[in-house]
C-alpha cells in the first residue's frame, strides 16, 4: 500500500491512512507492507532548501528548513500522545540536524552535487514514515518502522538510481516478509535507496510509486495499491478536464503508455516489477476509499476502444533532412548512434525517404548531437512542443480512430504524428500553446460521446 505526498498532507489525512490500513490489515489478504512518500511539497522545499544554499545563502536555507521542520512537528503535536512525543521528536531531530550540516557544507563549497542533493531530497519519506509508524504503534498496532535503505540496493546514479531487484528480493525474504508472517505491518519509505555502499539515493521524482511495485514484486504481493488523491487513472488529467472520469480495468501495457506520456498519477517504471509477477496494480483514492479505483491487470477486454488521453510538455522536435538518405542503407543506425552515444533517448520518431522527425525530452546533450547531425544533413529544431498520446486498445484492427482525432483537432496544428509502433497508441506533437485546447477538443470527441451512449 503507496500513499502519496496528499494522503500525508496533514494530521488529518495521517489519521485517514492509518484507519485505511487498519482495514486492510483485518481482511484475510494477509499483512501490508506500507509504502510512504513525503507530506505533500517538502521533496520540492527540501530541493529548494539545497538550491539556496547552493546560491550561498546559508541563513535563508535554514530558515526554510525549520519551516519545514514546523509543519512536521506540528503534525506530531496533533496525532502522538505526548508520552511519547519526546522519543519521535528526537529522532526526527536527527535528521534535521544532519539536513542543517549538509545544508551549511553546501553553502560554504557554494556546490551542490547531485549525490548531495539526493541526501537532502530524500529526507522527506524518513520524516513521514517515522511520523505515521510512531502514531501507528500509539494507537496500538502492529506496526514495524524499516529504513529502505536497508533493502533498496541501487546503482549510484543519483537522482534516478537503478534498483538492484536480486537484492531487494534476497533482502526482503530477511527485512519484510519474516515480520508480515508474524502478523506485523512494515511501514517504510518510497523514493529513496542506497548504494551498496551505503550512501542515500533517490529513484527519480514520483519514485515513490516505482518502490512500491519493487517491493510488491519483491515478496509477490496480492497487490500493489497506490492510495493518492484521485479515483483512479482516469481518460485524462482531471485538473485539465474536469469532467474526467476513472477508467475501471486498463491493461498494463495502456497504463505504462499513459504513465510513460504523462498521466502522473503513476511513474513511468512502476508497471514493469508488476507485469514480471502479473501482480495486478490497484489505483485508488484516499479521500474516496470505497470507490472501487482503477485496476491495471494483464488484460482487460472490456472497455472502450479508446480508454485516455495523456500529454508532456516540454519537448523537442529534431528534423534531419538530406537527401543522401535516399535509397541509402544505415543511415537510420547512424542517427540513431548519435543520440545513443550521448544517451538521449528518443521518444516518437517519423521518416520518409529524405528525412527524419523526432522528439526528445531531455535536451542536455543537444548542441553535441545537433553538431554530430548536420554531417548527415540539414537539421532544424522545434522546441516548446507537447506529445499528445491517445491510448487505447487495438487501434490497428479498428477503422476511424485517426479520423475522430484528425476531425476533432482540425483547428490544431499538428507538427508530427507517430502511429504504428503500438496499437495501443496515436500519438501527435503540438505546440505546448495549444496542448490544452487539443486535449479538451480530444476529450469530448472520445468520452463525450461515450457517455451519451452509455
Ligand atoms: P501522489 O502524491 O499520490 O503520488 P501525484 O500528484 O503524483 O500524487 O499524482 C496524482 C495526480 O496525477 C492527480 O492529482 C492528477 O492531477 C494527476 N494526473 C495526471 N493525469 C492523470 C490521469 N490520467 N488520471 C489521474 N490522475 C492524473
Ligand atoms: N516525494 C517524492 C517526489 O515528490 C517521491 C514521490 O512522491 O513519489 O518526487
Ligand atoms: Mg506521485
């Protein structure tokens, strides 16, 4: 069970989480392993506390960690009996103390590494789940607090670390499983890992979702539940369109495109350690813990054919033209070389004979790879552009679906369309300008119409 940054936004919503385990723990599915992110907004005002101080600014880095600090206390206050306040504040204290050393070295090298940046970034689940598994044992139950630094192996590729899943798996059978056989809930912390060395990492931002199917993998798990602040995945991003609404059963293939394009409900990666079990994953909200959410399973032949629309913004369009392409072999492979040498991975991709479109998201390497590029021909690049993904089932054996897209995005312009490579997914790149029109557009094309069915 992963609860996200909003299901421990305050001591309210600890109180909610709890009496949601509660339940869980006294059906007959067995004991949970209960996967913590940090209370809503402290990854990102723990970042900006390391930022500060980056800049030099020791005083105003630790002025805005002891507002952090506040918030936490200020939850303890409210839900732990104050016999046993003093013991939780000390071991918070410890972290924060370790948070204002890092914070004070930082400002006097006026350097922040990332490896330095992922020991402060990570804080913020050690925060919650010491909070929640100290109120957990206050109300008497069974509850086992467990560093995942202990069973989280990872690369030391800081800021997007590399689970090692043999010694999750191996460490897990000591760490967790032994305890859930003796009736015990394990409460523990998303995002963060070590190196085998033992220096704090982090598994990328939203990770804390990734962690959770790791270690529901880990022990095969009945399930592996992300408890967070809407009904489910829905068809499309609910503060984009309001009147989206939850999918009930998408496939895991769907759900790691709509993921993979946007849908932030779920990190990118969390499918992969469940589809290797067929573990289904179960998405559901806190707020609402009687809807029934959204199943992600292996197959799912009930629905719509097209089940979401996702979108990214910030992305990049890359043309190469030339006319040496034409009738020649491995050119691809040598454009392809150039973004594999400096690691750029590529997301949608368009040829014709003379020339090539794609997209990528991450632009660090760019001038490098522009550069190699014009020897193959002449380039131009677009930035400021969004990928649209419209996600569904079986596009390939269904006429039309391009057409609806085509018809209802007529007054779009449409920089690039990618479709083939899946049947599960059209996609299209826009302007960023106009992403939010054409999904609008898109949405009512699709659900509109669905809904006046059904
Ligand atoms: P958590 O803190 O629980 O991890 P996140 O903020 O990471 O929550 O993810 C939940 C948010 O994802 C929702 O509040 C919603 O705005 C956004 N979101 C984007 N696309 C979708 C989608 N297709 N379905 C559901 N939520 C989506
Ligand atoms: N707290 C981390 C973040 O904000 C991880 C997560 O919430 O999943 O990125
Ligand atoms: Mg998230």
């Amino acid at each position: 069970m992963k609860f996200g940054g909003t299901s421990v936004a305050d001591a309210s919503r600890f109180k909610d989480v709890f009496n949601i385990v509660l339940g869980a723990s006294r059906s007959d599915k067995g004991m949970p392993v209960i996967v913590l992110s940090a209370m809503t907004g402290v990854t990102n005002a723990l970042i900006d506390c390391a930022n500060t101080a980056a800049n030099g600014n020791a005083a105003a880095a630790l002025e805005k960690l002891e507002t952090i600090k506040q918030r936490h206390y200020q939850v303890v206050t409210e839900i732990i009996p104050d016999s046993s306040q003093e013991l939780l504040i000390s071991a918070l204290d410890v972290d924060f103390n370790r948070l204002s050393v890092l914070l004070q070295g930082i400002a006097y090298l006026g350097e922040l590494s990332k490896r330095s940046l992922d020991a402060i970034s990570g804080c913020g689940e050690l925060l919650s789940s010491k909070i929640f598994s100290a109120y957990a044992i206050s109300q008497e139950a069974p509850a086992v607090f467990l560093d995942a630094r202990t069973v989280m192996i990872t690369s030391d590729d800081y800021g997007k670390a590399v689970p090692n899943m043999k010694e999750l798996t191996a460490k897990s059978k000591k760490e967790i499983t032994p305890h859930l056989q003796k009736g015990k809930w394990v409460i523990t912390q998303g995002f963060i890992g070590a190196t085998a060395d033992g220096v704090t990492t982090t598994l990328g931002r939203g990770g804390s979702d990734y962690t959770a199917s790791l270690i529901g993998a880990a022990i095969n798990a009945d399930e592996i539940q992300i408890w967070t602040d809407v009904d489910g995945m829905m068809t499309a991003d609910p503060r984009l369109i309001p009147d989206a609404r939850p999918i009930a059963t998408v496939t895991f293939q769907a759900a790691s495109e709509l993921a993979y394009f946007g849908a932030k409900v779920l990190h990118p990666l969390t499918i992969k350690p469940a589809v290797e079990k067929n573990i289904p994953v179960r998405i559901i909200n806190t707020l609402n813990p009687t809807s029934p959410g959204t199943l992600i399973v292996e197959r799912a032949d009930n629905g719509e054919t097209v089940c979401a629309i996702a979108c990214k913004k910030g992305q990049t369009a890359i043309f190469i033209e030339s006319a040496k392409m034409l009738m020649a072999s491995g050119f691809l492979a040598q454009i392809f070389n150039i973004f594999a040498r400096h690691e750029t991975s590529i997301d949608l991709i368009t040829t014709s004979e003379v020339s090539v479109s794609l997209t990528v998201d991450n632009t660090d390497k760019l001038p490098q790879i522009e550069e190699e590029l014009k020897q193959l021909g002449d380039v131009s690049v677009m930035q400021d552009l969004a990928i649209i993904a419209v996600v569904g089932r079986n596009f390939r054996a269904e006429s039309g679906i391009a057409a609806r897209i085509f018809k209802a995005l007529s007054s779009i312009n449409v920089t690039m369309i990618s479709h083939g490579a899946s049947s599960i997914n059209i996609s299209l790149v826009v302007s960023n300008k106009d992403v939010e029109q054409a999904i609008k557009l898109l949405h009512a094309e699709f659900f509109a119409l669905t809904a006046v069915r059904s």
